[in-house]
C-alpha cells in the first residue's frame, strides 16, 4: 500500500483523529463538494481527509473501459483542497489493494494509517475485493472499529450529479451544461509547445498543447474559452480544438488565441514551456475546412468576435 502526497513523496500514517471522506473524486464537481462539506461538519472541528485513487481502478482491472479523466490528478488534489480538504491523500490502486477483504481495507487503511473518527462516503460507494462491501458494511465495521460512517444520497437538482454525467456531456460539446455539474468550467491542460507558427502569419498567433487521449476533450470545433496560467493569470480566448483540416494537418490539438495580448517570443505574453489550463466556456461552432487563406481568415475574425460576446 503506498499514500503520496501532492509531490508523490510517501506519506506517514496519521496519528491524530480525522474526519475522511473516500472516493475517486474525478472531476471534483458539485457532489463531490457536498461530500466535503457533510464531512466537514460531520468531523465537528476535527480536521478534513480526502481519500483519492490513482489510478483510477477501471483502468487497473479493464484498462479498455478505463473512464476519460476529467481531472489531472494534481489538479484534482488543488481542487480537493480548494473545496474543504485540509489534507490529501492518494492512495496507488493496484491490485494488491484491490484484493483486501472489506474488513482489511477498514482495519488497514481507515483506523491504521488515517485514524478516522468520522467516515462519509457516497450511498454508491464499494470497497473491498470484488467491491464486496458496502456502506452498510462500512457502518458495520465502524461501529466495533470505534468511527462513524456515513452515507449520503447522491447530489443533483433534476438527476445526480456524477463524473459520468459530465464525460458525456463534454463529449457532446455541451460545455455549459458541463460547468452547471463541475461548478466550474471543464478545461484540458498541457504544456505550450512550438507549432506551425501559421497562426502568426495569419494574425492569430496560438499557444497549441498537444491532446492527451486519455483525457475527456469535447468535439472538435471552435469555442470561447480562457487560459489559465500557473500563477492564476485568467486570459480570454478564442480556442480551436482539431486538426487544422483546411492545412490538411493530422495531428489533433487545441490553440488558443488570447484576445488582445500580442503573444510568441519576445511578445509581452511569451507561453511557450509553460503548462496552461485551457477552460472551455461555450461551442461556437464546428471545426470546417476553408476554400483558401481568405475564407479561413475572415471566420477567424468572426469567431473571435463571437468569443469576446460570450465571455
């Protein structure tokens, strides 16, 4: 069994009593920030325990299967710790860990290396070997393992909110309603790596990150977004995510252009080497092939028009 930190460093177990709250969080939307929020007044003062997977156990036992992460798992652990959690802890899911009774999982991880005094789960939530126990187990366990375990009802205004509600809907371009889940806007992140330089002939120079499949991204196509710097510097975009079909380029990636900031080498804004998040605000339009420079210069003046207006 192997507790990392948010710098992958081991961690020790606790020795302090806790309040924990254990799920693979991906995504941290809505209901998952009710889960902190009930174990956070569950605990009563006591401090707050994220519990999170990494990886994602679908992707250990059918990697096929395996979900598209809506979160990088550092980003997952800032927005735990944005939403109530005092301490994150990622717990490396293999399957020797997967093999543990219910009763080892409780025993081993729970009381041993966490010292929890207050458990709050989902009412979904499993563990153990063959995702045998259940919260009633759970209550069970902690009532001879001296914790209170809690199971909450699912969140949601007209169905529950969940992590597969937002994949399908960001697969379907809908950002709005995607964000309406998350709380916030669904964004991609990767590092700004040298492209083309096409945009810049055109007038529209682009901070490009390569797509990492293994992550949700929505359909290809043109949408109002913002970047997100490292130090937390918001920029309003005009974003395309696809493959350049009017150059006949193969390799999919998103590009942004930020509205009103000169960028490239030895602009004011220079991203390149820089790790971005790109969040993705409305879809504009689908990705389309121009007849020449001219057309697809013009659409881009439109679209970054229909950027600024919905932003």
């Amino acid at each position: 069994m192997i507790w990392r930190d948010v710098e992958g460093a081991e961690t020790a177990p606790r020795h302090t009593p806790a309040a924990i709250t254990i799920g693979a969080f991906d995504g941290v939307h809505r209901g998952h920030q009710t889960l902190l929020e009930r174990t956070r007044a569950a605990g009563g003062g006591l401090p707050v325990v994220s519990v999170t997977f990494d990886p994602h156990p679908t992707a250990v036992f059918a990697p096929d299967r395996a979900p598209a992460r809506l979160t990088t798992l550092h980003r997952r652990i800032e927005l735990l710790r944005e939403h109530g959690a005092d301490e994150v802890r990622v717990l490396a899911f293999e399957r020797e860990m997967a093999g543990m009774t219910p009763e080892q999982f409780v025993h081993e991880v729970i009381v041993d290396q966490l010292s929890a005094q207050h458990v709050v789960v989902g009412e979904n939530f499993r563990f153990g070997a063959k995702a045998a126990g259940t919260v009633d187990t759970l209550v069970e366990l902690g009532a001879s393992a001296g914790f209170a375990a809690l199971g909450l009802g699912l969140a949601g205004t007209d169905e529950p909110w969940s992590s597969t509600r937002v994949r399908a809907l960001v697969a379907a371009g809908d950002m709005r309603g995607a964000a309406d889940i998350l709380g916030r806007s669904h964004e991609v992140v990767g590092e700004v790596i040298r492209g083309e330089q096409r945009g810049r002939e055109l007038g529209y120079p682009t901070a490009n990150t390569p797509i990492d499949d293994t992550y949700a991204v929505p359909p290809d196509g043109v949408y109002a977004g913002r970047v997100i710097r490292a130090d937390g510097e918001s920029l309003p975009a005009a974003v395309s995510i696809g493959t350049n079909p009017t150059f006949g380029e193969h390799d999919r990636r998103v590009e942004s252009y930020v509205l009103d900031r000169p960028f490239g080498s030895g602009q004011d804004l220079n991203l390149y080497g820089e790790t971005i998040r790109v969040e993705l605000v409305e879809r504009l339009r689908q990705m389309e092939a121009y007849d020449g420079v001219d057309a697809l210069v013009e659409q881009m003046a439109r679209d970054v028009e229909a950027a600024r207006r919905a932003l």
